[in-house]
C-alpha cells in the first residue's frame, strides 16, 4: 500500500503505472505522513500485522526513486520480503 503525501496529488498517475497495491491520498483532516514523521518519497514498509519493517528516508543509504529501474527492483523485492513478515 502507498500512501500518497499530501500535495503531491498530480503525481499519482505515476504511482499507478508503477504496480498493483492500493494507493491512500493523505488528507490535511489525517495527515498520516505527519504521524511517522515521513517526507517526500521516504518509504516506510510494514508487515500484514501493521509492524513496521523497513524505514528507507528520502537520501539514505537505499535509493528510493522509483522511477529508477534499480531502485524500484529493490524496493519491490522489500515489499516481497515484509509481506513474508510476522
């Protein structure tokens, strides 16, 4: 599941053409990003139960764009591996 950030609702058609998960738009009344202290193309990954099992920032030791073909292979394969997850 993405979550998109508030503001960025002109980009979600990249986000579809990207894969096959449910896509939440952020809300000023929920403001989740805000609840996780996320920005802008940061990725937070949970597990089925809702435990978070991966935090990559925005800048971080993991490239999170992905539109790049690399980092995107990457990421999925960590979406893979957390829907494994307890």
């Amino acid at each position: 599941m993405v979550v998109n950030l508030i503001g960025t609702q002109d980009s979600v058609a990249n986000l579809i053409a990207l894969g096959d998960y449910p896509i939440l738009q952020d809300t000023d009344a929920v403001k989740a990003w805000n609840l996780h202290a996320g920005g802008k193309d940061d990725m937070m990954i949970y597990s089925k139960t809702g435990k978070l099992v991966n935090y990559y920032p925005w800048g971080g030791a993991i490239y999170t764009a992905l539109s790049d073909p690399d980092a995107y292979a990457l990421i999925k394969q960590k979406w893979v591996d957390a829907d494994k997850a307890p």
